[in-house]
C-alpha cells in the first residue's frame, strides 16, 4: 500500500494543476487530467450534470472558450485517500471578468467544490468534479 502523506501530495498537486488549466485555458491539460470512462461526472455551478469524458471535454472547451479571465483562490482545502480514491474538497473564491463586469473591473463569487481522484497507471485521474455556488453569506454553526 502507498504511503498515504505521499498520495495527499501527488492528489493536492493534480487537483492544482486543475485549477492551473482552467485559469490559463489548457484545454490539453484539462483533457489529461481527466479519468477516460463514460461514468465520469462533472457539475458545473448552477449547471446539470455532464457525463463521459468526451461530453466533460466539451463542457470545459466551451467555459474557457467564453471566460476571458478567471482566477482561483482555494480555501480549506482537505485531502482524503483511500486506497486507489482520493477526494479533495475545498472553497473556491473565484475573481473573474467577462462581458458583464466590463473591461475595468472583475467579479467574484464562491462555490464549494469536491473533486474525486482515481488512481490509474498514468497517475491520478479526476473523475467527479462538483462544485456549488455559496449563496449564504456565512455559516454560522449556533444558528
């Protein structure tokens, strides 16, 4: 069995190369990362789910063809393994521009994420990315 300290590494750097594609649109990139299977899963925030990979490739090819700028800031980020399935969850604080903000000034939103990783021969493989946007200001746990 693999060294679980060194697995959370090999995942939380996979899960930043993630978000690296998507900031700098590396369609190729985001290609490789993800699992080759018909059951893979992505939701995209507010969006419906998207299975396979050839439909999850699209999917990306279309946000990044019509995102002229997105930045991620991730947040309490937590990396689970288990045996060949990692899981990492995290907030992203995303700051972007695009047709809406115009070309002075970028918008921000938060969604949370849970990004699920299998381990393959080629590495770890993405094979379920679910993020859902915050709507609620805070989180107060006495409430």
């Amino acid at each position: 069995m693999a060294d679980r300290s060194e697995d959370r590494r090999a995942v939380e750097q996979v899960n930043t190369t993630f978000y690296e594609a998507f900031e700098t649109a590396d369609i190729d990139t985001m290609q490789d990362l993800w699992l080759d299977d018909p059951e893979t899963l992505c939701v995209h925030p507010g969006a419906l789910p998207v299975r396979g990979t050839s439909a999850i490739n699209r999917s990306w090819a279309l946000i990044m063809a019509n995102t002229p700028y997105i930045q991620f800031f991730l947040t309490d980020v937590e990396v689970s393994v288990w045996e060949g399935v990692a899981s990492v969850t995290c907030t992203e604080n995303v700051l972007t521009g695009d047709d809406r903000t115009g070309p002075d000034a970028f918008g921000g939103a938060r969604a949370v994420a849970t990004n699920v990783f299998v381990r393959t021969p080629g590495g770890w493989r993405l094979w379920i990315h679910h993020a859902s946007p915050v709507l609620s200001a805070h989180h107060d746990d006495d409430d």
